[in-house]
C-alpha cells in the first residue's frame, strides 16, 4: 500500500500564526485518488475545515494543512484513513468524511501518550457483504459492530437515525454468506401506534408487509433483490410480527426483533426465550418512543433492567450524537429530549409540593 507522503514534519515546521499552530503538507501519490479524497471543488477539504477549525488548501495532489496542533493532526489521520479507502477500492462520500473525522476525535480522546499521537493508525468496524462493504461512523456503530462479533443477544437502543436496524440486517447477512448461521428471521410487534391488523386491508402478509418494511430495505441493500426474493421463498430469510416467534426453538440463526420497545414484558420475555444453539439475537429500539397503552411497561426497558451484567449480554446505547442522517435530525432529536427533560423535572417539581 502506498502511504501519503509527509512533508515538511510537523515536529520541524514552525508554527504560522501562533505558539499552538502548526503547518504541514500531505503529498499524495496518485493524482486520480487525491482528486477523490479533496471531492468536486475540494468539497471534502471544506468539511474537514468546518469541522476542525483549520485551514486546508488543496493544490495537485498536495494539501497544505495549517491550524491548532491537535486539530491538524486529526485532519492528517482522517485524510490518510480515507485516503487508504480509496486505495481499497472504495469510494467516499460526505458521511463517509464526517464518520472519518468523528471516529479520529474518539481515537484521540483515548490516546494516552503524545508519542502515539502522530502514529495511531485510524481503524473502524466493518460488515462485508458480497454487495457493499459498511463502515463505523460514529465511536458507538464502532461498539456495536464489535458486540455484534462477539456476543449472541445485543442490544441496540437509541433514537431514530443510529443505524440499529440497519446494521444489525447487514451483519445478519454478512453471518449468512459466511455460511455461519442458516437463517436470518427478521420480527417487529405488529402492533404500534394504536394500529391494529385486524383493521387493515388484505390477507396476512399485505397486513405485516408495512411494519417490516424497514427490514425488507436493509436487506435489499445488502443483498441482490433476485437472491433476497429466493431466500424468502425457500424461508431461508424469514419476515414475521413478533405473535408468530411463539412456541418455537430458533436455532443456527440470526434473530431481530425491531421496534422492540412496543413489546409488552410477556412478549420480549417469550421472544428473548426462544433462543437456541448456534443462535444469535439482536434486539433494536428507542425506549423514548413507546406506543404501548398507558400503564404497560415496555418489555425492552423491562429487559434492560433485568438483564444489566447478566454475562453473554452486550448492550450499545446510541445518543442523538450518533444519528447519522440528515443534521437536522439530530438536532430534532435533542430538542425533544430537552422538552422530555424539562417535563419530567416539572412533574418531579410537583410531586414534591403535593408531597409537601
């Protein structure tokens, strides 16, 4: 692999404009990837700026690079990781560039000695799929991916636009091309919002087929359409509401329960009980959405609380910090927790004064 190349050192080169700036450039060997890495009109340059609070000017396949030591130095170990993707024969977008630079903050957090900081090689949690290749974007994707490796019931919750389902459907069918499991069942609880099936229109699988459909995009994302339909077909992938995991040994299979936070404590108990040899479960929701009747505990926070430390049990919290979709929507979600907040400390204040 073709390293950039470093020039002037950072170590060598006096700082511009104040006793913590520091400059350097960043040579590229091949122009075509470089052109790539900066993006149309230096696109991605641009972000990194934004982000990092230095200053980045692209010429040829050169970057010249100047600002606060540390922020430079995070905007070296972002490029270079990018840089070593499209040498991979990937290809970067703006999410892409942000994930990088996230994942290099998180990295430089935990880095320990100055020596390491200029030679920590940035890493991320990857899923392969024969159609697409994943990449951590936040620190806690990175987590989850991991956990996802390593233990057979994982929890994901955190609010919308995380990744939860996403991942946990691309590492479901990473685990089946490797030939690792023989079945991806993939369930949600077929009732939310106050919805229920017997007032829709059609036979049982144009009732089911809205609520899962979530899950029937991920798939398609991972896996050929053509394939994903054989699969169904042969019931190699299955798609069921949550009623019809009950009585059942699930075993030498990869399990999702979605919107798990609208499960009953009977439900995620009977769901959490069904597993079997060789079997892996992932259990996503939002304990902040809840459509349940008022006065039903969610099965998924019930589940939390009884399962802490239990051993096999890994659970990857998200916050609103790890939405990776529209900015906006992270914003969103942190105003609605700020509203959550504010109520639950005016209802606490009042409690106090009745009690008084």
């Amino acid at each position: 692999m073709v390293r950039p190349e470093l020039m002037p050192s950072p170590e060598r080169q006096p700082a511009r404009s104040s006793s913590d700036a520091n400059h350097f450039v960043l040579t590229f060997e091949n122009n075509r990837l470089a052109s790539q890495l900066f993006g149309q009109f230096d696109q991605n340059l641009k972000l990194i700026e934004d982000k990092l609070s230095i200053d980045a000017r692209a010429r040829g396949n050169t970057v010249s690079i100047t600002g606060e030591l540390n922020a430079t130095n995070l905007a070296r170990r972002t490029l270079d990781y990018l840089y070593d993707r499209l040498q991979s024969g990937a290809s970067i977008e703006a999410s892409d560039v942000e994930g990088a630079i996230r994942m290099a903050q998180a990295a430089d957090d935990q880095l320990v000695f100055p020596s390491l900081e200029k030679k920590a090689k940035l890493t991320m949690g990857q899923i392969s799929t024969r159609k697409k290749t994943i990449v951590a974007r936040t620190p806690t994707q990175d987590a989850y991916m991991r956990a996802l490796e390593r233990f057979e019931l994982v929890f994901g919750v955190g609010p919308a636009g995380t990744g939860k389902t996403y991942l946990a459907v691309a590492h479901a069918a990473q685990l089946l091309e490797r030939g690792a499991i023989d079945k991806i069942i993939l369930s949600r609880p077929a009732v939310e919002a106050g919805e229920r099936l017997g007032f829709l229109p059609g036979d049982m699988k144009e009732k089911v087929d809205p609520y899962l459909r979530p899950l029937y995009d991920a798939l398609y994302d991972m896996i050929p359409g053509d394939k994903v339909e054989r699969a169904i077909t042969a019931g190699v992938i299955e798609i069921a509401p949550l009623a019809f995991m009950r009585g059942r040994t699930l075993s030498n299979a990869a399990v999702i329960l979605d919107e798990a936070q609208n499960t009953t404590s009977m439900q995620m108990k009977m769901f959490l009980t069904r597993l079997g040899e060789n079997a892996r479960m992932i259990v996503t929701g939002d304990p902040s959405q809840v459509d349940l009747p008022r006065g039903v505990r969610s099965g998924l926070v019930e589940a939390l609380d009884i399962l802490h430390g239990v051993e096999g049990v890994a659970v990857t919290r998200f916050r609103d910090a790890d939405v990776v979709r529209h900015p906006l929507v992270g914003r969103i979600v942190r105003a609605y927790e700020a509203e959550g907040a504010a109520k639950a400390a005016a209802n606490a204040a009042a409690s106090a004064v009745d009690d008084a």
